[in-house]
C-alpha cells in the first residue's frame, strides 16, 4: 500500500495503532528494500559527474528507464527542495522515463543518449513548453518527433500578461496612497458601486481575469464591468486573451482537428496581425511569443495532444513531497518516486 500510493508512512501508523517514527524506520530499513540497493550503490548508478567552472558537480538521475518510452511523450520540470528536475514523461502509460537534476540541454542529450536509437525514433511526438533547452533536446535525441508547445503553457504564458497590467495599476494606486501618506496630497478611498475600493478591486478582479466572460458569477460580471470602465487598457489586453482561448476551441461538432489546421493557420496569422498593431505593450509581447512558436503550437490540432499527464504527474510529486515533510531525506524519497512512477 505504501509504495503504490503518494501516502504518508505516518497516516499508515495511525490507521494501525502504531508508532510513525518506529513504522517509518521499519519500512525504510527492512521492508522497503531501500537499504540494500543503497549498499549496492544501485539508488545512484545511473547519475553523473560533470564539471563546471572548476568544480565537480553530480547530477541526480534517479528513473531512466528506457521501456517507459512510448509513441507520445512529455518533458517538463518540477522543483524538488531547491533543486529543479527535468521529468520526461510517457503520456499513455503515466509512467517515467527520464528523472534527472538538471535542465541543461547538454547534460540531458547525453543522458538521454543511453536509450537505444530503435527506442529514440519510436517517439511520434513530444509535448512541452515553449523553453528553447527542450526544444533543442527533444530535436537532438527524438529525431523522428514533431514538437507539440503545450496549451495550457500558451494560455498561462499569456494570462501572465494580463495579470501584469492588473499588477501594474495596483502598484501605481499603492503608490499614491504612499504618497498621500507623506502629506504630498490627500488620498481617499472611495467605495465604488460594488462596495469596492479601488485597490479592493484591482485585487479581487485576479481570479475572473482567468475565467471566460461566460464562466462569471453575478459578482464577478460587477466588478468586471467596472474594472473594465476605469481601466480600458486592461479590457484590452483580456480581450486579446480571449481571442487566443477562443481560437484553441474546436469546430462543433467536430470529431478531429486535423482539418481544420489549415482554417486554424489563417485564423491565427489574422489574430497575431492585428494584435500587433495594438499600441500595448503587453498586446505586443502576446502577439510575439504566438508568432515565434506558430508552428509547434498548430501541431497541437494532429491529435489535440497536451501536457496534461505530465502537470498530473507533477501533482502526484507534490503531494509526495507533502507527505514526506518536503523529501527530508531525498534518497529514499527519490527511491519512492521511482517504486510508484516505474
């Protein structure tokens, strides 16, 4: 029960009446097997020693495993203790291939490299986001894959925007509220017709600037409006949001995506030019990073493949994490890892 699920060894104790520390030490010790492969020096066979700037530096690799590769896969990152992790993920199986220390392209391809070549061009397609050091590992070491940027790190990517311009006028109200405070002039806090004050608002309008207009409450559909009234720059950029969210949306009806690329291309291109002409900053910087990753983000209507599996994988992390009291001891949290993901 413990390896097959992201439990803490401590709820299993008290569902049995038992010490946690004494269960914990007798599962680590005895049952687990953890101390015999770590005598072995099986738990850090597959890790490596590189060089930087002068200083000998390992780099955990805890999972690789070549027969968890399959024809749809992801690679994403998941910070562990400080440390940030590259995790190349089966998006069939759930399971993992490739668990390392490190997002250096160089350092992955060589670990990577392990894998038989037969193995390697098996892979159709790999999901990730829009980094340039995954790009370039996934081109080095899946040659016969097509890129996938994933959805949802699009979407994120450009929500950051909005909520950038949301930040910024709550910053310049802050602002002249410190001011005021200092006797340059006075500074006074009105309540609007929602019952907000104009920092109130700029506050509570973060959670619906992620939703679509239809998904708001009666509340919500309040304070979007007169958020929107006092600052038109902000309904702007959300509006460019929209648009993004909206063309991802499939024909309906529509059982596949695959004809509808072509529609789909032309549609984008008339969304990125037109905000391009927009004066705003943050309409500019949006329009950009579509532009620049154009052409992986349109695979994404081959099979509607996403990195889904991988943020669920993420979550399984966390909560392991969690249970171990933030992988105190990071050997035998990592061999945990790897008993529940291989």
């Amino acid at each position: 029960m413990v390896e097959g699920k992201p439990i803490g060894i401590g709820n299993v104790a008290y569902i049995l009446g038992m010490c946690s520390k004494k269960l914990h030490r007798w599962y680590k010790e005895v049952l687990s097997g953890f101390k015999q492969l770590e005598e072995k020096g099986e738990l850090d066979k597959n890790n490596i020693s590189v060089k930087e700037k002068g200083e000998i530096k390992e780099i955990k690799v805890p999972i690789l495993e070549e027969k968890n590769l399959g024809r749809q896969m992801a690679i994403d990152e998941k910070s562990i203790n400080g440390d940030v992790y590259t995790i190349l993920s089966n998006r069939e199986s759930g399971k993992i291939a490739l668990m390392a220390s490190t997002i250096k392209a160089k350092y992955l391809t060589e670990i990577l490299t392990n894998f038989s070549l037969e193995k390697r061009m098996s892979v159709e397609s790999i999901s990730r986001d829009m980094a340039p050091h995954y790009d370039w590992v996934a081109r080095q070491v899946f040659m016969n894959a097509y890129h996938i940027v994933d959805k949802f790190h699009v979407i994120k990517n450009i929500i950051e925007q909005l909520q950038a311009t949301r930040v910024h006028y709550r910053q310049m109200e802050l602002t002249k509220r410190r001011e005021a405070k200092n006797g340059e002039y006075d500074y006074i806090e009105l309540a609007l017709e929602n019952g907000d004050t104009i920092l109130q608002l700029l506050a509570r309008s973060r959670g619906l600037l992620f939703l679509m207009p239809n998904e708001w409450n009666e509340q919500q559909k309040q304070r979007a409006k007169i958020l929107f009234e006092k600052y038109p720059h902000i309904k702007k950029v959300y509006q460019a949001v929209i648009k993004i969210r909206s063309w991802y949306r499939p024909p309906k009806g529509s059982k596949t995506y695959v004809k509808t690329r072509v529609r789909k291309k032309e549609q984008i291109s008339n969304i990125i030019k037109e905000l391009k002409k927009s004066t705003i900053n943050e309409i500019k910087n949006i329009a950009f990073l579509i532009s620049k990753n154009i052409a992986n983000i349109l695979h994404y209507f081959i099979e509607k493949e996403t990195n889904a599996k991988a943020e669920a994988i993420n979550q399984v992390l966390q909560r392991f994490i969690i249970t171990n009291y933030g992988a105190r001891n990071m050997k035998f949290f990592l061999f945990r890892v790897k008993i529940y993901f291989t």
